[in-house]
C-alpha cells in the first residue's frame, strides 16, 4: 500500500526544518558575520551581544576570495639564510671536539664567515689533517630520499684553516624542508587568528602563494605572517652603548627592545631556541604587567635547567627577532622547563607575541614577490551573476517541470526549492568556503535535481497503463525507479569526490556543492517528492491521475 509510517514523516521534515535552520543566517550576511566578530572578541562568550539572537545558529558560508575579495600574496623563502644557522649551531660541537684534541691541532679560532660555511683556524697547521678527520666524525646521513646515503656535511682544510659547508644533497634537503616548515608555520599563524579558509599553497621550488578572503589589505596580512618570531635564549657576556662594538666572531651586538641606546654583547650560539618551545600564553607578572609565560620541551627544559644551574648570578638574554627584549640574572635553579617573559607589553601586544611564538618560528625570512589587495567589486558583480543565474535556471525548470507534469510538476517544484535551502544549510554546517566556481555547481545542482523526479514520474506514467490503480503506479513507480536514481548519482558523486580529492582551489570549490547537491538532490527526489505526493493522495483520494 501507498503509506509512510508517522516516524518517518517526522524524520524527513525534521531533517528539512533543520537544514533551513542552518542556512537561515546567510539570509542575514553581514549581521550575523558582525556578531561572531563581536563573539570571537569575548572569547566566544556571547552573553550581552546584540545583532543575531543567540539560541539560532551563526554558522555562515564563508566567501572566497574571488566573491568577497582579500588579500593575496606570492612569498619567496630566503632558503639561503638557513644554511649560516645551521653552521652557527655546529661550531658548539666542533670547538668542543678540537678541544678535547688541542694537543694535536694546537689552538682553535673561529673565523668570521657570512656565506654559509664554517671556518676555524687551528694553531698547528700540521694538526689539520686530524682537525679534518674528526670533524667530519660529525656528519649525518642526509635525511632525504634523493640524498639518501650521502653526507649531510662536506669538511675541508687549507694551510691551517679547517673549513665545513653543507653537502649539495644536504642544501637541497633542507630547502625542500625549510619551504614545507615555512609553509605550516604561516597556516597555523593565520588559522590562530581566526581566518578561516585560506588558500596556502607551495609554488615552485621556493615560493608560497598565500590567499587570504577577508583580509582588508595585503600589510594586514603580512603583519600576520612576516614577523619571523625567532625566539633564543643566548648568554650575555657584556652590555655597552657602542652599536658598533667590535666583538670577536661567535659573538653579536644586538639591541635593546626597551631602553633606547642599549646594547648587548651575546654569544651567538644559543642556550635554549624557540623551536623547542610547546607552549606559549598570555599572562601577567607578579606587578601585574603584561606578559608571555612560556614552556619548553623536555629537551629544552634540560638545557635550560642545566644551564641556569651553572650560571647562577650571571645575566641571560631572551632574544625576540634580534631584540634583547628582556636580559634578566639567573637568580637561581630553574626547572622545570617554564618560565615568563617580562618587558613593556601592552596586552594586545603579548597576546600577538604568544601566537606567534606558539605557532613557531619561520626558519627563514620571507621576500614578497608580489601582493595585491582585492576588492569586494569584482566579488559582489560574481554574486549578482550568480544570483542571476541561479534564478533564471530555478525559473526555467520550475516552468518546465510545471507545464510537464501538472500537479506533481508543483511537488517537484517544492523539492527543488527546499534542495537549495539544504545546499546552502550543509554548506554552512560544515564551514565550505563558496567560491564562483561553486556558485556554477548550484547552477549545474538545480538543472540536475529534477532528474530523478522525471525518472519517477516517467515510470508512474508507464504504470498507469497497466490499469492497476493510481496508489499502486505511484509506489511501483518510486520503487522501480530507485535503482536507476541510484546509479546515475553514486557515479556522479564519485567524479565529484575525484575533482575534490586531485583538484585544488576553484576545482575543489566546485566539487564541494556538486557533492552536497547531489546528496540533498537524492534526498528531496526519495523523500520529500514521495511524502507530498502520499500526503495530498491521502487527503485527494483520486480515481485517476494526471502526470
């Protein structure tokens, strides 16, 4: 018998209220944008904020960058600079190594040296063949597939200066890695302040192509992601108002953050990096100031406590970006692995720096090839054409599907509204972004969704020649149909998933609705279509029908 059990009939207007509900704040854009900016301000709580009652969903369809304008920005990673960090963390080891074996290679001196090698002078020429031997001790295998079996490090000696450089392999692995480290860094800075959906992509060797929807201009968006944020902890050996201050090579001059024409003398090599940070929060100091409490990594925390169990009484530097942003004295063991970084914060401004350092440093400074700011003109004619489009397609078909078949012409109808509203509901549920490409797939979704709904009414329509009554042509119609209906979406829900999977940025951005409307097209043709139709047979009761 043509029936639907009253379990189901709550289910399927239960799931259609609430898809509706969900797609419900895109018909209010820019209120219910302005209370989750007013929400996410409070830290989530949104008690006493006006604009969007707080009990409906404020879930919206993010706008792409090509609806709603941003920022866009083509990065270069100066890959080079890596290389002179990794020779000054290695002279630690190779002067502690000559030293042990002084007696044979006499004296060592580290020799100045800004393209990317090490160089050290030893006092014994005839001791530089054994400084060669042991230093190259040193070397690791390159941890890359293409320099798989070759060293990570290529040592030298000339009269009696030792020199070590990178491998050619080893370069290639590091800039490879230093590009994808770079790469994550700058998506979890920009997903820490909030920007959701964001295009950041590798191009070429030594680029990042960063698209930002929202942002109001490209400086917005390099403050976010330009600031290196390389924190180190380095031992003071002195402090002087010269800038100029000649200083023997392993050490640096940098300058105070906060007491204009200080200086400090640092040695190069660091105690403790950032990179060995877990954590980093927002906090205050005992006299109420702003400031960032830290916390190391069980390595880091090592080296911390030990160093400042040796170093009771004298003064460390917290260096931020080649700042001395504080040079406290050890004034006593401190384990643990935590500690606080104190200086003339605002709270924005900790707040900024605790992200940054959380998010990690960018092991190499950037050079902006290209940045534009695109505005929402171009974005706002793409949503009036697409709004366009998507009316004069809805238009036709509810034309077409009226003229075609009368009164189930009108469910069908229905159905194809209520599939739109469930687009736009899904789409919002799961933070899409909707691009002008997904606009297209809306538009191929409404042409596509009346398919199964012919498919059925086809079928009823051959039914009812067989005489056997309209309650049975409309359920054997729906049943023998389901199959076909079946079919002909998976296959197109599989090339959907394709395009997602392998594509990227406005393909992607078409697979997602064309997947959704599928799901809901199916959806509203099985279900809704079906119950209208038993509903008004129900109440009609007719001895024929006309489809």
């Amino acid at each position: 018998m043509l029936q639907i059990e009253t379990w189901k009939r709550v289910l399927i207007w239960g799931l259609v209220a609430l898809g509706l509900l969900l797609a419900l704040p895109n018909g209010f854009y820019g209120r219910v944008e302005a209370y989750n900016d007013k929400v996410a301000a409070q830290a989530g709580d949104s008690t006493g904020v006006e604009g969007w009652p707080g009990f409906l969903p404020s879930g919206l369809v993010n706008l792409g960058l090509d609806l709603r304008g941003g920022a866009h920005l083509l990065a270069e990673v100066k890959v080079e600079e890596v290389y002179q960090t990794r020779m000054e963390g290695l002279w630690p080891e190779v002067r502690n190594l000559l030293r042990d074996h002084r007696g044979e290679v006499g004296t060592i001196r580290l020799q100045p040296s800004d393209d990317g090698t090490l160089a050290v002078r030893i006092g014994d020429p005839a001791g530089l063949d054994r400084a060669v031997e042991l230093v190259r001790g040193l070397a690791r295998p390159v941890t890359s597939l293409t320099g798989a079996g070759a060293s990570d490090i290529v040592v030298s000696g000339e009269g009696d200066l030792l020199t070590v450089q990178l491998s050619e392999a080893e370069r290639v692995a590091t800039d490879d890695r230093t590009v994808r480290q770079s790469l994550e860094i700058i998506r979890r800075r920009i997903d820490e302040v909030g920007t959701r959906e964001p295009t950041i992509q590798r191009q070429g060797a030594d680029r990042i192509l960063i698209q930002v929807p929202g942002i109001g201009s490209a400086d917005e968006l390099k403050a976010i992601i330009g600031t290196t944020a390389q924190l180190n902890f380095q031992p003071v050996v002195t402090s002087t108002s010269d800038p100029d201050s000649r200083v023997p090579a392993g050490q640096e001059v940098l300058p105070s953050a906060d007491q204009e024409g200080l200086y400090y003398v640092l040695e190069q090599a660091a105690v403790v990096s950032g990179e060995e940070l877990v954590d980093a929060q927002p906090s205050f100091d005992q006299n109420g100031n702003a400031a960032v409490s830290f916390r190391f990594n069980p390595s880091g925390a090592r080296k911390f406590g030990d160093y400042t169990a040796q170093n009771i009484g004298n003064p460390f530097a917290i260096v931020l970006d080649n700042e001395v942003i504080s040079a406290p004295v050890i004034q006593a063991h401190i384990s643990g692995g935590s500690g606080i970084i104190t200086g003339n914060f605002t709270v924005e401004e900790s707040t900024n720096l605790a992200v940054l350092l959380r998010a990690g440093a960018l092991p190499a400074g950037l050079d902006f090839l290209e940045e534009r700011t695109i505005g929402p003109e171009l974005g706002a004619d793409s949503i009036q054409a697409g709004k366009i489009a998507c009316i004069v397609a809805g238009i036709a078909v509810l034309v077409f599907m009226g003229a075609s078949y009368g009164l189930f012409g009108l469910f069908a109808n229905i159905a194809l509204i209520l599939n739109v509203g469930l687009i736009f509901g899904l789409l919002s549920l799961i933070g899409a972004t909707l691009t002008l490409p997904g606009i297209a797939g809306i538009v191929l979704t409404i042409g596509m969704a009346v398919d199964a709904n012919v498919l059925v009414f086809e079928r009823i329509r051959e039914e009812l020649k067989t005489a056997k009554g309209p309650a049975r042509a409309i359920e054997l119609g729906y049943d023998r149909a389901l199959s076909a209906i079946i079919d002909a979406n998976i296959t197109t829900f599989i090339v959907a998933v394709i395009l997602f999977v392998l594509g990227s940025g406005p393909v992607r951005g078409f697979a997602v609705t064309l997947g959704l409307g599928i799901i809901t097209s199916v959806f509203t043709a099985i279900y809704i279509t079906r119950l209208l139709v038993v509903m008004w047979f129900e109440r009609a009761r007719p001895k024929t029908l006309e489809v």
